[in-house]
C-alpha cells in the first residue's frame, strides 16, 4: 500500500474526507460509491465500486458474442476502465482507463457513431493521445436506474469499414440488456 503522508481525523459522525489530490488521481467524485473492506491487520480499504464490474465475467462473454457475430472489435466499460474486451489485443483495451471523451459522453448519456474513416474518431483509452488506430466505431452508454455505468464499443478492424444501423442496434440491445441485469 502507498503512503500519502495525509492524515484525517474523524469526526464526530464517523466521516472522513478523502483529500482532493487522492480523488482526482483515483476518479472520485462527488457523488460516487465506494466499497469499503477490512484486512486482517484491522487496515481499512476504499475502492470506488463499479456495478458492472461485478459483471465482469458475464461481459467478457456478451464482448466475446458481440466481436463474433459482428466481426468487429467489442469493449464493455465501466465508468473508469474495460472491464471486458474480444476480437482485438487485450493488452491495448484491457483494464486500461477510459479517455476523457469517453467519460464525457458517458456523463451526456450520448450515443457515439463514426461512419468512416474520419477525423471525429473517439479515442476510447486514456493514453491513446488521438492515435487513430481504428476509426469506425459505435459508443452505446448503459443506463440503469437513470444512471450511465459504462458502455458498449464496437470498433472496426477494417480500416475502411463504415458502422451503420446493424452495429448500432447491436451495440443499443447490448447495453439495454447488460443495464437491465443490473436493475435486477
């Protein structure tokens, strides 16, 4: 575990506040649930809690659906990382952390569609720095209870593919379906 050299009392309710630098390191905001754990040594452990992640292994086998039946690149987020990929290398996807555009279209709740090999391509990982290594592609948000708690991604690997209303549907019946899991 890594130090910060940060020290919190707590206050007469029990609370304490994660300081700010902690936070927007980890993604934290306002608003956001965390997980709280005890160790055997009597340390105790925040994690930022991801719905969906508790569906990590059934995504990997709706992504592992989706890349086969559409024959593209398919990435299931939650809202900080990818939790489930198929079709394309893991380690470029996998566990990797989502880029700022994505966040926001996430936090706009918008549907995402590049029909061909364009400039408006959404970096989907936060380091990819705009790379265009794949340029079509449907970003689909998953809404449960009003609230996004990731996506649904469709990339080509074809660099001249175009997506159009098949992937679009597919990506939308992905993501209604997974958020309708997550209402149960």
């Amino acid at each position: 575990m890594k130090a910060t050299g940060v020290v919190r009392r707590i206050d007469d309710l029990g609370r304490v506040v994660i300081p700010k630098e902690i936070r927007k390191t980890l993604r934290i905001k306002e608003g956001d649930p965390l997980e709280i754990f005890t160790d055997r040594e009597g340390q105790v452990i925040l994690k930022k809690y991801s719905p969906i992640g508790e569906l990590s292994e059934f995504a990997s086998g709706y992504a592992e659906t989706l890349s086969k039946t559409t024959g593209h690149i398919a990435c299931i987020t939650d809202k900080d990382t990818i939790i489930a990929v198929s079709g394309g290398s893991k380690k470029e996807f996998l566990e990797q952390d989502v880029s700022k555009e994505l966040e926001q279209l996430m936090e706009d709740k918008e549907v995402y569609t590049s029909k061909e090999n364009s400039d408006l391509a959404l970096p989907i990982v936060k380091n990819d720095n705009n790379a265009r290594k794949h340029n079509a592609q449907v970003v689909y948000p998953i809404i449960s209870n009003g609230d996004t708690i990731g996506t649904v991604i469709l990339i080509s690997k074809d660099a001249n593919a175009k997506m159009n209303d098949v992937e679009k549907k597919v990506a939308q019946s992905a993501a209604a379906f997974l958020g309708s899991q997550m209402e149960i």
